[in-house]
C-alpha cells in the first residue's frame, strides 16, 4: 500500500476540524516528520492562528511511534484530547487504515484516590472526613465540597480532578487525594484494582499520543522513576513556559507547619526518644524561622545551619524507625506510615540538599503576611538537567508562539542545555530552529505605541503621567481594553482611579474567577479587563472587545528576586551580560505573550500601548522590540489616540 503523503493527511485533518490549511502550519508539520524522521532535534516558532496543534499531531499520527505531547496549560490539553485528537484521528483513519490511540496523563494527585475517600485520609487533627456529615446536611463549604466528592465518586469514570464540574477547593481535594510518596501502591491498595489513576497509566501505556503536562514531564526527567510510558517522540507545546515549570517541579521548601505535620504523624509509629528528637528539632527551626527576613542565603547562617543539621539527623532516624516497625493496632496501618514517610522524607530531603550547599542551589528567605516565613531551594539553572534528561533517545520538538526572543531562537535554546543553532559542542545536542511566522498580517492590523514622552517608572509611587495617558487612552478606545500590569498592586491602583475617572466598566483579576471575567469581558465591548502576569496567557478574545492591550511597564523580575538575581550574577561571573541573559530575555517572553493577546483572528485591528518610555530609549528597547510581533511602531501619542478613535467607530457602525 502506497504511504499517504503529509499534505494529503494534513487537508484531510484541517478540513475535518473546519479550519484552514496555513503555508506556516505546512512549513510546521513538514519539519516535525523531518525531526521524527531523522530522530533530531526542532526548535519551532508558530504564529498566533498558525494552527501548530495540527501541524505536530498530522506527522506525529502518521509516523507510527508513540509520541507523548506535553503542554503548559489545562486549557490546550483538554482541546487536544477532547477536540483535535478526536478530530484528527478520524479524519486520518480511511488514509491511514487504523486509529490511533490517544489518553490523558496527569500527576496521581490529580485523580481522586477511592482508598482515602473510603478510608478516610490517616488524620492528625480529626478522626473520619465523613463523619460529622452522616447525620444532617453540612453547612460548611469544606462539608459540602466533600459530600460532592462522594456523590461524584459514584458516577465518574476517570476520577480526574478537572472532569468535575464545578470544582471545589483545593483543601477539599486534598483530602480524597494522596502524592505519588503517599500512595499505597495498586498491589498493596485494597482498591487497587479500580484505581483512577492507575487506569489512567495503563490507558497511556496502550495509547499512540500520550498529552500530559509540564510538570509531569519534569518529573519524569527529575526524579528517575518513570511516570512516562517509553517515548521514541517527544512534542513540547508552550514550551516557552517549560525552564519555569521544570524550575518549580525542583524547588524544594520548608515551613514550620510542614515540618510540625511530620513530627505528629511520626509520633504514631516510632518511639518516644526518636520522636522527641524530631520535635525538639523541629522546635529549634521554628524559632530560627520566627526571625528570618526575605531574601537569599548566600551562606546558611550558623543558627540555620545547626537546625536543618538536627532536622535531617533526626528525619533520617524516623525514617529508619518506620521502616523497621509495624503496629498491628494502628487502624488501616499502611496508609498511616506511607503518609507518615511521605512527610518525613519531604523534610529530610530539604534539609539534606541545604546542608550539602550545592553551588549549584540557592537558598532563599521568603516572608508572607498570612502564612509567615518559608525556606526555599532551587536551582540556579536547569539547563544541564534539560540537556541531559530531555534530548537522550528521542526526538525532540519544543514549539510555541514565542520562542525566538530578541530576532533569535539561542536565548530560549541555552536555558534548556543547547548550544547556538548549528554549534556543535561535546554532548551537546544539535538542533534546528525554524520561524513559520503568522497568518496575521501584523503591520496592517497592530499598532506598537511606546509612550515615549513619560517619565521613567520607578519602583514604588503612583504615576500619575501614566494613569493620565491610560484613562486618555481607553476613551479614545471606548473601552475595550486589557490592562496587562507587572504587579497585581499597580492594576489594583489602576483599577481604583480610573473607575472613578471613567464610565467605562473596570473589571480586575481577583474579583471573580478567570474564566468568568474572560466571559464578562468578551460579552460587552465597552469594558476593560486589568490584571498581571498570570492573565497574559490566559486571555483569547478575539474581535472587538479586545482592541487595546495595555501594559504598564516592562516586566522586568524584581531585583530582590532572589533566583532571578542569583542567574544573573551567575551569568557575569562566567563572562556573560546578566542583565541582558536574564532579565531581558524574562522581559521579552512576557512582552511577547502580551502582545500577543491583540491580535487573535484575521479581522482583527487594535494598538499595543507600553507605557513605559525604556523600550523606545533605552539600548535594550531594541531587543524587546524584536521579540514582538511585527506591528507599525509610532511613539506619536496623538496617532495613538486617532487610531485607537477610527477602530472604535467602525467597530460601532458594525454594531460592535
């Protein structure tokens, strides 16, 4: 049988989901069989409407080989498995002569465990989740949320944590949920046979695509044990966001509360001497912890260094104890020592990795209001794990709307272990990258406006220039404007003035949910949505509502940013330019996702307005400029403003 070509298969599946087949989206999947074919490397630069989905899930179906897809967010890994995978694989099948199979695979504690909720959780504090809701309807949130689980429990066939609708807190879930440490193990689990999250592994061990996230794949890579079936193609969407998530997976904590929860489920199963010798420990920790101040440990303090010193000696004591014991009077005893381990070896883990004094680790400080101070580790870079775990014995493809940051793929490619494109260095993996540009036709439909003529942002303090031009702005847009703001204090503050300046409606993150201020957003031209850094991914509204992006400044990381601060140090030590490897290029991916959220479909016009002069005067404004998409770029606040008039009154002739 003759093989069916990509540009059949590719029409067959575009035409199926009811788009349209794009030169860049062809370009796309002609380099992900190229890369599957050649078992090589591709960095990928895919547009805004590119439909880069299908251009890595067509040759990826093709090919034969398993292929696990790893994505940055829920929302793309429902689309794909609940939308374009469906699609596709039906599309393709009269090509192909078969169809793939496809499943979900998440971290175990995103699967509802039936031997805690049947169980109940081995508790510290209280004894049986579900008791005090057997005699009368609960009227606590938490006694609600947890008599839905056990309804829910009954009826669903995944157990998965985001089929439940609509969701409940994460203290809810916790309880009917263990990590991977806690977890009992199918063979040993009473309800091992009916295990949510074992069928979802076993569903992913027969599956062709598997689409998992970040986060698991660092986990995979990370801790050594596989939670991936075997691979020989590994696609990483958004993989923009992947040093970040690969960075949060390694960074370890301790907090007085940890460590206390660890001394109390310890109590109950070794003796009185090793027990005590944990608490006086953990005792020690919380009192060095009461003092701490923000910020990095360039050298852990003697008195830090004393208790972390008696927290290990004495974890790795409980530890052993556990191990060597077993009481046949503690109730459902396995599931009370996996817990109990569980805790244990998180703070001993920590406490060890500090202690070593890794140069490769740095150690911080941070304090908060509520919740008072943590210790944190992580590392300074992740790219020689990336180097080492992620390009080994598979084909790799990373791909995402921003990938070359200031005109070139290489500031993306060395965070993640890679040399220069076309470098060849000693095991180092040689790659490609390729720009398959956009659909948009950005210098036509965008406008890039710096506001050069204002004054510098400085650290702290409203200003007041800048609120004049954001409220001159918006009216000249009737509305219709996403702030995007580099802290949540600044869009607060926004927020606040210009309500009582405009008419116009202000909605701000944090006053309801994402999805419902996406909604409300979308569904009324007139209303501006203000908000920071966690919705400049989030938003996708294309059309008339969203005709001004905003953003404040450029979002450089804090400079008391203690890991941020560390890379960059790191970087000039070896010779580099800090400032530009680091802060930069965090700027640039930011400013990019930003911008990009302007223009979201063909029809779509609007202006870009940074209200931050640096990135028309400052040497480095050329690099950002550089990272976004191609619009006409002015800093004539008046042509700003015309524009900005002229779009909002053909978006009202149309009744927009």
């Amino acid at each position: 049988m003759t093989k069916p070509s990509l540009p059949d298969l590719l029409h067959a599946a575009v035409s199926a989901v009811g788009g349209t087949e794009r030169p860049g989206q062809v370009a796309m999947a002609e380099a992900v069989a190229e890369a599957i074919d050649d078992n090589s490397h591709r960095l990928i630069q895919a547009g805004t409407g590119t439909g880069k989905s299908l251009g890595y899930l067509v040759p990826a179906l093709a090919h034969g080989e398993r292929v696990v897809v790893a994505t940055a967010t829920l929302a793309l890994q429902r689309q794909l498995v609940e939308r374009d995978l469906p699609r596709t694989v039906e599309a393709l099948h009269p090509q192909l002569r078969r169809r793939p199979q496809f499943a979900m695979l998440k971290g175990r504690s995103n699967y509802l465990c039936l031997h805690r909720l049947h169980e109940g959780a081995p508790q510290d504090e209280e004894e049986g989740l579900f008791d005090q809701f057997e005699a009368a309807a609960p009227t606590s949130k938490l006694g609600q949320d947890l008599l839905r689980l056990r309804d829910w429990a009954d009826e669903t066939e995944t157990g998965d944590r985001d089929d439940l609708t609509p969701g409940v807190s994460d203290k809810a879930w916790s309880q009917i949920s263990v990590s991977s440490r806690e977890c009992l193990g199918a063979t040993k689990c009473a309800y091992g046979a009916e295990c949510f999250a074992e069928a979802a592994r076993e569903r992913a061990k027969l599956a062709d695509v598997v689409v998992t996230n970040h986060a698991l794949l660092a986990i995979d890579a990370i801790e050594g044990a596989p939670v991936l079936p075997q691979h020989e193609v590994l696609i990483v969407d958004e993989a923009h966001e992947l040093v970040s998530r690969v960075t949060g997976v390694a960074t370890g904590e301790l907090t007085p509360g940890q460590v206390n929860r660890a001394v109390k489920r310890a109590a109950k199963l070794v003796d009185e001497k090793t027990a005590d010798a944990l608490q006086t420990a953990s005792e020690s920790f919380e009192r060095v912890m009461e003092l701490a101040l923000p910020g990095r440990l360039e050298v852990v303090p003697e008195d830090l260094g004393y208790a972390l010193t008696a927290l290990r000696d004495a974890a790795r004591n409980v530890i052993s104890a556990i191990g060597a014991t077993r009481d046949k009077s503690v109730q459902d005893e396995d599931a009370v020592r996996k817990q109990a381990l569980a805790a244990v070896e998180g703070v001993h883990g920590v406490a060890e990795r500090i202690t070593n004094g890794s140069e490769y680790d740095v150690v911080w400080y941070e304090r908060h209001d509520r919740f008072g101070a943590t210790l944190r580790v992580a590392p300074l870079s992740v790219s020689g794990l990336l180097r080492e775990k992620l390009f080994e014995d598979r084909s790799v493809v990373l791909t995402s709307a921003t990938l070359k940051l200031g005109g070139d793929f290489n500031g993306v490619a060395a965070s993640m272990g890679l040399s220069p494109e076309g470098v060849e260095g000693e095991d180092v993996p040689l790659w490609k990258g390729l720009d398959v540009g956009s659909p948009f036709d950005y210098p036509k439909q965008g406008i890039l406006y710096v506001a050069k003529h204002l004054a510098t942002p400085g650290r702290e303090g409203t200003r007041g220039d800048m609120m004049d031009e954001l409220a001159e702005l918006i009216q000249a847009a009737g509305g219709r404007t996403l702030g995007l703001f580099s802290s949540m204090r600044g869009a607060k503050a926004a927020a606040e003035e210009l309500r009582g300046r405009l008419d116009t409606p202000i909605l701000l993150q944090g006053e309801e949910t994402l999805g419902e201020l996406i909604k409300a957003f979308a569904a009324d031209p007139k209303t501006c949505l203000f908000g920071t850094l966690s919705l400049w991914q989030g938003v996708d509204v294309p059309g008339p509502s969203c005709q001004l992006v905003v953003m404040d400044r450029i979002p450089f990381p804090r400079p008391d940013d203690p890991l941020m601060s560390a890379r960059q140090k790191s970087v000039e030590e070896h010779g580099g330019n800090g400032f530009m490897a680091v802060a930069a290029t965090h700027a640039a991916l930011l400013m990019a996702q930003g911008a990009g959220r302007l223009v979201r479909a063909t029809g779509d016009r609007g202006v870009v307005a940074v209200l931050d002069p640096r990135l028309a005067t400052a040497r480095y404004g050329s690099f950002l400029r550089a990272t976004l998409p191609d619009f006409w770029y002015t800093t004539d606040r008046n042509q700003a403003r015309r524009s900005l008039a002229a779009i909002d009154a053909t978006a009202q002739a149309d009744g927009k």
